[in-house]
C-alpha cells in the first residue's frame, strides 16, 4: 500500500540537493544522497540513463535531477528513481575538501614514503574518539572478543562542533608523549560530511603527519572519505575494522566468513519467500513492468553488492595478516637480532668515549674555575685591598671631621652675635645706667625710691653709690 500511493502520486518531480554517499557498483548503476539543510532523500541512477549523462557525478555537486518516487520495501526505503541529471555548481564543503586535499597532497602529506608500518599485535593502543560514542564501544567490543589481553588507552577528544579539531591534534600529541602506545587509531562513527568535518581540517591531518606512533584513521562508513584518512599510515572502514586490522585472530576471522555466508544464505533465502509472498499477492493482477524490472534490478544489484564486498573484505583481512606475520618472522630471526645486538653496542660504544670526554672537560673547567678563586682569594692581594679601603676610610673621617668641626664653628659665631645684641652691657655703653636698691631689686619708676634712701648704680665701666634727695623733673 506505501508503495503504490508513493508511486502513484509522485509520478514526475523535479528535485534539486547535493550529491553526497556516491556509490559506483560494477552494474554501471549510481546510488547517492541528495540532500539540503533540511533533509536528505536516497536516489539511484539506472545505467542506461548514467551512459547519458554529460558530465561526471561527484559527492558535493549541486545537481537538478528529473524522476518518480519509488519504495524499496526490502529495506522499508522511500527513494527517487531518476531519469535525467543536470548540474548546478560545487558544494561548498566539496569544494574546500577538495581544495585542501590538493594543498596537503602537494606538501607530500599522502606520499607512501612517509608512512610508517603498522606493528603486528600491539600491546598498547591509543585511541583518540569521544569516550560516549558508539565507535569506542564498537572499537572495545571486538578488541575484547579477539585479544582480551590487549590494553587501550582513550584520549577523550570532542569528534564534532567548534573546536573539536584541535582536540583531536591534542589528543594525538598526548599519546605520543610516553604513554607506552604502539598505535594510534582516531575515530568516530558515521555522519555527514558536516559531521565528520573536524577530520578534513589542517590541524588534524598535521598533527597526524607528525605523530612519531603510526597512526589508524577509522571515520564514518566504509564510503567515507576525509583527509585524515590520507595523511594516515592505515586507512580503516569503520571503527569496527580498526579494531579487526590491529587485533588479528585466526579463528574469528574464519568465524565471521562462516557467518557472513550463512546470512547470505538467510538473505536469498528471505528473499526467496518474499518472491514467493509478492507473487501470492499480486497474482491476477499485474503491474507496471518497468517498475517490476527496475525493482528486480535493485534486488539483485544489492544482493551482489553485498556478496563482493564480503568477499574483499575477507581477503584484505587475510593479506593483512599474512603480511604482517612475514614481517614478524622477519624480525625475529638470528640474523635481525645479531645486527640489532651489534648497533645497540655501537650506540652505547659511541656513549662511552662521549661521556668520558665530557667528564675530562668537566674536570678540566674545574680545574680553571679553581684556579681562578685561588688567584682572587691570595693574601697579599687581600692585604692590598683592604688597606686600600682603610686609606679611603681615614680620608673619608678626616673629611667628615673636619666639616663637622666648620658647622660648629659657624653655630658659635652665630649664637655669640645674637648674644651680643641682646647683652644689657651694651646699653650701658650708650650713657645709661642700672639703679639698684638697697634690696637689690632693679629700679624702673622713680616714686618707688624715698628721700633719703641709698642706691647703687651700675655704670658701663664701674659703679656709684648714691643718696636720693629728692624727685626731679624729666629733661626734656
């Protein structure tokens, strides 16, 4: 019923978005996205209508594309079969992944030269991830099931947003500053390009050009592609095949090929019975045979999809492995060990005659530094110095006396002035005198001496005694 009322409604429409999740499978056939700022609708270009096509699709392209609304209810997915394409520009996100992925390349980032091996069976791995993201549960999960033994150290790095890119540099810089990792695999699950855009930035892939560990980048899907994922030494799928790759055990990969052919089988299987439900259905009654073919095609494209990506995949897997136990082999044997001895004597060699030296010219610096206070510490230099500071001293008081004994001097004559001028000596100079009664009390008014009474008179040069006769008119 969703099929028919979608089919029947949307028969021809017009849809403009960008291409992101571009799928390429041997049947000539394009799967994709096209999507907005608001949503996204799944959509296949059939391989008769792609050999048409003017120009060669991309993930970022903004295209107009012409067709009908189907339903795939195999996997319950609305989608748009499309007859005809056309493009309208760069995505801009395209455009800048693009454009850095040229920049780095051009630096030598993605030269194979410079990539390092990744070590068989290491025994401490470094992830850099979002610690409550489903790729390290994923990531812990299977390297629990195939090498229970095999330790992770988690870097925790935000994997999306602002900032997020220069925690991951962080992140991958802190592994390598002796935390005992062998490897470093930097994760996160899938999304969209908006999504996984903190591992297209600068910062990222330069950091992991200057990891001195071997980097694994593991980001998004399988289809996912971001510059950390050139700049890498090993490029994984998914978090879940990083895990594979690093932790290899014989037994689990021949499991999982087993497991992959019997869900194959369930798949035709089910496949089968829902032929066989369809045609229960549909019998007496038929539909559009385009549909039908096209539906069949979809079918079929996917089941052989599905089948051939197994199949790589448990090849590469065991090429891998292969791979890295010949290199193992390599390493072990006599002949690697004896010529790893001979440069470890030759370093520490080496280290022997450059300590000794440096211990000879510590000695000798010692030696002259040595000297030098003997020199500076002789007596008679001593002597020299200090009767010289005794001279400066002697001269110094002699100098500060004798300013002393000039500002006493100058006080003196100073306050001898000012008693001087104050001295009563010097009025008596002038012609007057100082009377005395017989009480010795100074006279200052004439009516407090009686007739008769007897004074003495101090003069500026001796003194009288006299009698009073009498009070006397002032001279005027």
């Amino acid at each position: 019923m969703i099929k028919g009322t979608l089919e029947s409604t949307y028969r021809e429409v017009l849809v403009q978005g960008e291409i992101s999740n571009l799928r390429r499978p041997g049947s000539g056939h394009l799967y994709f996205s096209l999507k907005d700022d608001n949503g996204s609708l799944r959509a296949v270009l059939f391989r008769g209508s792609a050999r048409l096509l003017r120009f060669r699709p991309d993930n970022g392209q903004e295209v107009v594309v012409r067709g009908r609304v189907g339903f795939y209810e195999v996997s319950g997915d609305a989608q748009l079969v499309c007859d005809t394409m056309e493009p309208l520009g760069v995505g801009a996100l395209a455009l800048a992944f693009e454009q850095r992925k040229a920049k780095l390349a051009a630096e030598g980032l993605f030269d194979q030269e410079r990539k390092k091996a990744i070590p068989f069976l290491p025994r401490k791995i470094g992830v850099v991830t979002s610690p409550s993201g489903a790729a390290i549960q994923d990531f812990l999960r299977v390297i629990q099931r195939r090498f229970p033994r095999m330790s992770v150290l988690i870097a925790p790095a935000r994997v999306q947003g602002a900032g997020a890119a220069e925690e991951i540099a962080a992140g991958i810089e802190r592994l390598n500053d002796g935390h005992g990792c062998d490897v470093v695999v930097v994760t996160r699950g899938g999304g969209s390009i908006e999504d996984l855009w903190a591992f297209n930035e600068e910062v990222v892939a330069r950091a992991i050009a200057g990891s001195d560990l071997p980097v694994v980048s593991a980001v998004g899907h399988e289809i996912d592609f971001t510059i950390a994922d050139f700049v890498a030494d090993l490029r994984a799928a998914t978090p879940t095949a990083a895990a594979e790759l690093l932790a290899p055990v014989e037994h689990e990969l021949r499991a999982s090929i087993s497991i992959g052919r019997n869900r194959l089988v369930q798949a035709v299987h089910r496949g089968i019975e829902r032929r066989r439900a369809a045609v229960e259905r549909n019998r007496g009654r038929l539909g559009d045979p385009a549909w039908r073919i096209a539906d069949a095609r979809l079918r079929i494209d996917g089941r052989r999809q599905r089948a051939a990506d197994q199949l790589r995949s448990g090849l590469k897997v065991r090429r891998q492995v292969l791979a890295r136990l010949l290199e193992r082999l390599r390493q072990l044997s006599p002949k690697a060990q004896l010529k790893a001895r001979v440069r470890r004597l030759d370093r520490l060699k080496d280290g022997l005659h450059r300590e000794g030296r440096r211990l000879v010219e510590a000695r000798r610096e010692r030696q002259r530094l040595l000297g030098r206070e003997l020199w500076a510490l002789r007596p008679d230099r001593r002597i020299g110095r200090e009767a010289r500071k005794l001279d400066d001293l002697r001269t110094r008081l002699r100098s500060a006396v004798d300013r002393d004994l000039d500002q006493r001097r100058a006080r003196v004559e100073e306050r001898g002035a000012e008693l001087r001028a104050l001295s009563p000596l010097r009025v008596l100079a002038r012609g007057y005198a100082i009377a005395f009664a017989e009480s010795g009390a100074v006279l200052l008014d004439a009516s407090s001496a009686q007739k008769g009474a007897r004074l003495h008179l101090e003069l500026a040069d001796g003194a009288l005694s006299v009698e009073v006769l009498g009070p006397t008119t002032p001279r005027k």
